[in-house]
C-alpha cells in the first residue's frame, strides 16, 4: 500500500494577543470550482491588523470583523489578513499562470473558489497590487463624503487609507486636497501624491470636507476644529475597543456639522443600487497602474520575519504606512 504524503503550507496566526506564529498546516487539493495560489507578496494593513494582533477587536464587532477567509475567532488563536498577491497555480486550465489578488490572510499556499480571485491588470504589478484593499476603503470614503469637483478637502491621518484617499480626491476636478499629519516626514509622501501637506498646528481651516483617518481621538478633534460651516467630517478610522472623548461645546452646533462614518463592508449608499463589491475592487485594482504609489509601501521583510514584524509594528509604527510581505519563490 503506497502512502502519498499530505502537502503542506504554513500560515500566519496569531496565537493569543501579542503573540504571533507560523504553523504548518494541511493543504487541500483544489475541487471543482476551486484553484491553488502561490502567495508572492502579502500586505500588512497596520492600522487593523495591529489591533487584531493586540486582541482588540470589541466582542460586539467579532463577526462584523471577520475577514473573508479568516480562521479561529478573536482574539485568538486567529489567522487574520486580507491583502494577498500570488499566481495561480493549479486549477481550470484559463488561470493557470494568472497573477491574483485575494482578500486573503498571510499564507504561503492556499486554495479558493476561483470567484474569490481577481486578475491583476495590465500595468498593476504584484508588488504594488497588495494596495488594493486599502485603496477600496478609500475609495468607499471618497464617495461616502460625496466629495465633489472644486471642493476644499482636508485629509487628516497620513496612514495607508489617508493617503489613498488624498490621492483620490487629488484626481477630481478642482479639488484642492491638504494632508495633514503630525509627522513632517510624511511631507515628501504627499508631494509624491501630488497633494498639498501641513502639521496639525499650520492645518488650514473651513474647508469644505474633511476625511479622517489618523485613529486618534486629538485629530478628530482638529478634523471638527477645521470644517468650515456645514460642512461633512467623514470619519475612516477604526478605533478597536478605544473610547473617543470629544469636545462637542465649541461651535460644533453653531456650524451645523456632519459627522459621518464609513465601513468598507458596505458600499457608499449613493453607488449601492449599481455597484457590488467585486465591482468595487475590481476598479480599486485598475486605479493602481500609477507608480506614485510605490511610496506608500515604505517597508518590506519576508515572511519568516512577520510574527516579530507584526510586533514591532504594534509596539511603534515609526514611518512604516504599508509593509510588504514577501515570500519564498518555492513555498
């Protein structure tokens, strides 16, 4: 009787909050349907993933934050992620070859249905591709503040997300976009971005919108201090199980502000009718052809590396906006 020996993978999980591992596991042979992706490259979206990593998910919000191919339950053991770029490499004959992205977790292999991948474009490579998350929460943002050609809008939050979405509104008619960070090295990522950048204390003021996105209660407080009179903050970040203390005495009333929020679970309302979130992704991925965006992946490491990269990161983000994972050619 000849045994065949079970193929192995190893992923990423984090054990328990504040400790992370590579297991082996199993992997299955694709079914119908399915195919097998060889990980090149996996994106560590920092704000998010840190908090998962310190086992800060609320328990009200455990099933709404579940990623799509998630593993184990909050706050651990987990395997969490969802920004992967690979190649297809067995299943129908038409992928074969095909370089993918996948909101999947940080995995060397693994198997989908073929309805979970989406092709890269002509122009996107694998490395800048694992973006394409990211840039569909910003992307989600953009519309969900309604931002429209001529507008003055504030960008609060130089992360990943924040500048996506400064990018974004960069590229509307008229727009005049400001990024504001409390970090001055972050001023030659907005110039990349073409984008107009200030420190919180030389932030302009009445502007038309302001998107937040630094995860910290003081620049929402500068996001409602800087909207000019009616106008919308939307609000990108997601805090965990941190409370936010606002001071909403000022002038918060007497300019009728909006404050608003954004998931990118769902799409905009104003697009929902027409648009479904492959839809979405989908031109989130072919939006990623400018090379402008290379900056924002300002660390790498390899895979071996993640659990105390991962740790690092939660300990101090430093410059770090996207970290890129990169794999072993033969895993």
């Amino acid at each position: 009787m000849v045994l065949h020996e079970v193929p192995m993978t190893r992923a990423f999980w984090i054990a328990a909050p504040g400790c992370a591992e590579l297991r082996s596991e199993p992997l299955a042979a694709p079914g119908p349907g399915q195919a097998g992706v060889r990980t090149l490259y996996s994106g560590v979206s920092r704000g998010t993933e840190t908090l998962v990593f310190q086992g800060r998910v609320p328990a009200s919000e455990a099933q709404r934050m579940r990623a799509p191919f998630q593993a184990g339950e909050f706050p651990g053991p987990v395997k969490y992620g969802y920004a992967s770029v690979g190649e297809v490499t067995a299943g129908p004959a038409e992928l074969i070859g095909q370089c993918v992205f996948c909101l999947y977790p940080h995995q060397e292999r693994y198997v989908v249905p073929c309805e979970a991948l989406r092709a890269l474009p002509v122009g996107v490579p694998a490395q800048r591709a694992i973006l394409a998350a990211n840039l569909e929460t910003a992307l989600n943002g953009v519309w969900d503040a309604g931002i429209a050609p001529g507008d003055r809008v504030s960008v609060i939050g130089a992360g990943s997300v924040g500048c996506l979405a400064a990018w974004l509104t960069g590229r509307i008619t008229g727009c005049e976009v400001e990024l504001i960070d409390i970090n001055p090295a972050r001023a030659a990522i907005a110039q990349a971005l073409g984008v107009a950048f200030a420190l919180p204390a030389r932030a302009r003021d009445d502007v038309d919108v302001v998107l937040h996105a630094s995860g910290t209660q003081e620049g929402l407080q500068l996001a409602l201090a800087i909207a000019g009179f009616e106008s919308t903050v939307l609000e990108l970040s997601w805090y965990g199980d941190r409370a936010v203390n606002l001071s909403l005495g000022e002038a918060f009333h007497a300019r009728r502000l909006s404050l608003k929020s954004s998931q990118v679970g769902s799409v905009a309302p104003a697009r929902r009718a027409r648009w479904s979130n492959r839809r979405r992704l989908l031109l989130a991925l072919s939006l990623l052809t400018d090379p402008a965006l290379d900056v924002l992946i300002n660390s790498e490491g390899t895979f071996d590396q993640l659990p105390a990269t991962l740790a690092a990161l939660a300990l101090s983000s430093g410059d770090t906006i996207m970290h890129r994972v990169r794999y072993s050619p033969d895993a």
